[in-house]
C-alpha cells in the first residue's frame, strides 16, 4: 500500500467508528439496561458487508484493506460485545448475556455467509 492508501484506510476507520456510534446511538435511545440491540445490529450488517466485499471478485486488496479493515473494521467491534456481555452477567441478565455472546457469533457468521454468497454471484 502507498501513502495515500495508508491515509485512506485510517480515515476509514474513523468514518466507521462514528457510523458504529451514530447507528448505535439511534436504534439504543431510550433502552436503558436493555439488550444491546444497537451493537449487535452493527454487527450484523458489519458482517454481512464484509463478507460482500469480499466475495466480490472486482475488488482490488488496496480497497479490500481501505473498505473492509478501514471502514468496517471500525464499524464493527468485537470489544463491545465482550464488555456488553459481561455487563449483561453482572446485572443477573446471563440469559442475555449468552443470547449476546452466542447470537452475535452465530448470526454475524450466517450475515457474512449470505455476503460472501451474494458476492460470490458477481461476475468475473
């Protein structure tokens, strides 16, 4: 990667990261010490988008990085699902701390199944 590519990926993360906390923000206003819904949505659809773009064969590694490290690797977190779930555990919700822990993995995993999919059918 050149300078430039380098410059396009970190601003990257920074457009998915305030994306993650606008999106977030929007679906949990309102539900206090609810189920952190706005997290895994984010999630999902970081998922499902990454895989998309990965699966679709027009794609330089340049853009792949930019895109798909850069922008949804700032959009989507990992840590927030590890705090969130541990804060589910400790509010006596370990039902829902399972159904986070467990359900992020699984469905994140079918989402960027069906991208991959999806991005699989574009021609070559």
């Amino acid at each position: 990667m050149n300078a430039l590519e380098w410059g396009a990926l970190i601003v990257g993360g920074g457009i998915g990261a305030g994306a993650r906390y606008l999106l977030d923000g929007a679906i949990m206003r309102g539900r206090k010490d609810a189920f952190p819904l706005g997290i895994l949505v984010v999630n999902i659809v970081g998922s499902f988008l990454l895989g998309l773009l990965t699966g679709v064969p027009q794609v330089s590694p340049p853009w792949l990085a930019i895109i798909g490290t850069g922008v949804l690797g700032g959009f989507t977190t990992f840590s927030t699902v590890a705090v969130e779930t541990v804060l589910l555990a400790q509010r006596r919700r370990r039902d829902w701390a399972w159904v986070n822990l467990l359900g992020t993995f699984l469905v994140c995993l079918v989402a960027a199944a069906v991208g991959l999919t999806i991005g699989g059918l574009f021609p070559r």
